[in-house]
C-alpha cells in the first residue's frame, strides 16, 4: 500500500533541501570578498556610538545583491555586538512599495505586538525614534527593490528616515542601504545615488560561469549528500546559466536536477536531469533554429547527440569520429576536417552546443570538450532524424 509515496523523504540526494530555499544565504558568499569590503568600509564608523553608514547596491537580477546585504548585515551585528546594539529591517518594497506600509514594516519588525492600523507616517516615525531611544541602539534599514517603492511614492520616506535625529536629541540612530537591480538605475541616479553621495554606490557585476561553477559547487556540499553530483554535472548547470548571470538560475538547475534524480530512483545526478530542468526555464532561449543549419552540420550533431546521451561531454577528436558513423548510416562522404570544425563552430554560435577548450590542453593542439546544457540530447537527436533524410534528398 502507498509504495508510491516511498521515495517521498527518502532523501537520496536532497540532503538539506533548505539549502535551496529562496531565503537561504550561505555563511560565506563565494567570489564575493571584495563587494564584501567596498560595503564594510562604507560602515566603518558603524562600531562608534554615533556612527551611521550609507550604501546603494546595485546589479543586474541574481547577482547576489540581497544576499551580500544581508550576509553583511548578519556579520556586523555580530562583529560589533560587545560594542552597540543593533538591529537590521530587512524591507522588500515589491511588497511594501508606500511609505506607510514601509514603516509598518519596519516597525512591527522591531516590536511584533505595535498596532498597525490607523497610524499614518509621521506617527509610526515617532513610534520608530521612540523604540530606538535606548542606549546604543542603532537600526539598518534595508530597502530592497527599492524602485518599486521610488516608482510608487517617491523617494519622500528615505530622507525622512535618514532625518530621523533631527527632532530629537541624538545622533546617529539609523544606517539605510538600498538595493535596485541595474535596469532602473536611471531612477535610482538622479532621485536617490547622488543625494545619498556617489561615492556610496556599490555595482554588482553578474557572474561568470567560473562564478557560477563556485557557487553552484558550494551549494551542492551543503546541501546534497556525497557522492551524488559530479563535478561534470556542475560544469552543464554553469555553462546553462551563463548567458543569464544569475545564480539564482544555477542553484535552481542544481535543485530541480536532484529532484528529477529523485524522483526516479536514481542517486546519481546525469545530464538529462539538468537538462530536463533547463527547458523548464522561463526564459529558455528556444535555441532550437536546429531546421536552419546546414546538412552536414545536422549529421555532426546528430553524432554529439547520440554520445551526450549518455555523457556529459564529447571531445571534437570523438565527435569527429561519430561524425563519420553517421555519415556511413545516411550513405553520406564524410567532409573534411576544415569543414568538420566550421560546422562545429557554428553550432557553439548558435547556442546549440557549448565548446571548450579542455584547461589541461591549453596550448596543445585544439581538443574541445563539447556539451549540450541548453536542450535535452535525445529530443534534438529525434528532431534531427525526422529532419535529416529530407535534407539529404
Ligand atoms: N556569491 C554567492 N555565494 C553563494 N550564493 C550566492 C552568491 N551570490 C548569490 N547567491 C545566491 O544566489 C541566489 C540569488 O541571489 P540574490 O537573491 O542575492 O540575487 P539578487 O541580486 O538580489 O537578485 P534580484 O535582482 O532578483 O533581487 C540566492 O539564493 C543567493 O543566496
Ligand atoms: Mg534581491
């Protein structure tokens, strides 16, 4: 009875799944040292009794942004607990995108049992510099996507949060950081980054897949058990979410690929896992304009295909050879070497394959190590043999 509910929890790969929440951030972010200390030194102040700090972070969607803030806050609390108390509102303004709901927010994170109705702004701020009347208490507000709140209510609230100690008698209650992603960084330039001072701005730059390679690595030994993803596996979910930048697309490729595994019964992670969760990807550049390409172009891919089945990557002296295996199957003469590698060329451009220089044969000859991260090997292989005899005509 119930057996189909047997590989429910069963945990083959999935070791710790929170590990892939959307809240989770790692204790260390990879890559990141240096962002890390362009905003600590915006802070440095912070540890001194009337030191505040400023920051504007942005970068493109996935770049971490969220995840730095909020790493670094976490750290800074710690770092300077002996010396002050401080407290972090993290606010997503996708969801409090008014001034009112923004102070709401940040209120009730700081005392969980204020009323929230009836208040208007000017009141929460007084409720606000009330609650920070404490000796040594500091709070950093971080506005995250910020632009919805900018677009919505300008940026009224901001500077009256930072002018919070000017009807009182302190100084020094409250740090802010903003985040944005980069695309409205126009708004962000004259409302916002010049009054808060440029030389507060920190850019974030997307990941490369060397980038994406390291955190996706990271992510695998915290939360999947030993043994179950290859390293060959990490190199197809980077090479996959390369074009995006965004590690979010990584560390989701790595989770839906362990489920897939999963789910059938598998606890080894294979190609088609990744690629299977590849095209499920909202923005999938359909790469499949597979109909356009030459004939023999379709035959060198069909042998890729048939071999990446199976395996992650093929090098070109075996591609060659699937090459010629399939020309023999379609009666074709196998073209040259020369012509063997434009065609190869021109799938790597048109995003079908991805080709790359095996690091250990830098400078030795021209081996490439091929894969296919974007589609799943068997479709195209299918697609290819209803495609091929009439092209062959
Ligand atoms: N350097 C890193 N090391 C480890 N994990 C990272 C790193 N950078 C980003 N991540 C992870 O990638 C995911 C996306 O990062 P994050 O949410 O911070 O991006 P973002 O720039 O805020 O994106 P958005 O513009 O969509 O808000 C998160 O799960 C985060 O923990
Ligand atoms: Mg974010």
């Amino acid at each position: 009875m119930s057996s189909y509910l047997d590989r429910i929890g069963a945990g083959f790969i999935l070791n710790k799944p929170e590990v892939f929440g959307f809240d989770y951030v790692p204790e260390i972010l990879v890559g990141r040292e240096e962002l890390q200390g362009q905003l600590a030194s915006l802070f440095t102040t912070i540890g001194h009794p009337e030191g505040t700090g400023r920051a504007v972070v942005t970068g493109p969607v996935g770049s971490g942004k969220t995840a730095l803030v909020k790493r670094f806050c976490d750290d800074l609390i710690r770092h300077v607990a002996d010396k002050r108390n401080i407290k972090y509102v993290h606010v997503n303004c996708r969801n409090a995108s008014t001034a009112s709901r923004v102070m709401q927010k940040i209120v009730q994170d700081l005392d969980p049992g204020h009323p929230d109705r009836g208040l208007g702004v000017g009141e929460l701020l007084t409720s606000l510099r009330r609650m920070l009347q404490g000796d040594n208490s500091h709070i950093i507000v971080v506005l995250d996507e910020v632009d919805h709140l900018l677009r919505h209510s300008g940026d009224d609230i901001i500077y009256k949060l930072m002018r919070i100690d000017e009807d009182g008698n302190r100084t020094g209650t409250l740090s802010a950081i903003l985040i944005s992603q980069e695309q409205v960084l126009d708004m962000l330039e004259n409302a916002v980054i010049s009054r808060l001072g440029r030389s507060n701005h920190i850019r974030v730059p997307p990941y490369d897949e060397s980038g994406l390679l390291k955190i996706a690595t990271q992510r695998r030994d915290i939360g999947l058990v030993a043994g179950t993803c290859t390293e060959e596996i990490l190199n197809l979910i980077s090479q996959a979410a390369a074009p995006s930048g965004d590690a979010r697309q990584a560390i989701e490729l790595l989770e839906g690929a362990a489920k897939r595994a999963e789910s059938s019964g598998r606890s080894l992670i294979e190609s088609k896992d990744v690629q299977k969760t590849v095209i499920t990807l909202p923005n999938n550049v359909d790469s499949m304009n597979i109909e356009d390409i030459p004939p023999h172009a379709m035959l060198v891919l069909l042998g890729l295909c048939r071999r990446l089945k199976k395996k992650e990557n093929v090098t070109s002296g075996e591609a060659e050879k699937l090459y010629h295996v399939v020309c023999e199957e379609y009666d074709q003469d196998p073209k040259g070497h020369t012509t063997f590698w434009k065609h190869l060329k021109r799938l790597a451009q048109e995003d079908i394959i991805v080709s790359k220089t095996a690091k250990s044969d830098v400078g030795r000859g021209r081996t490439q190590h091929i894969s296919m991260p974007h589609m799943l090997p068997s479709d195209v292989a299918r697609r290819l043999e209803t495609l091929i005899p009439s092209r062959l005509r």
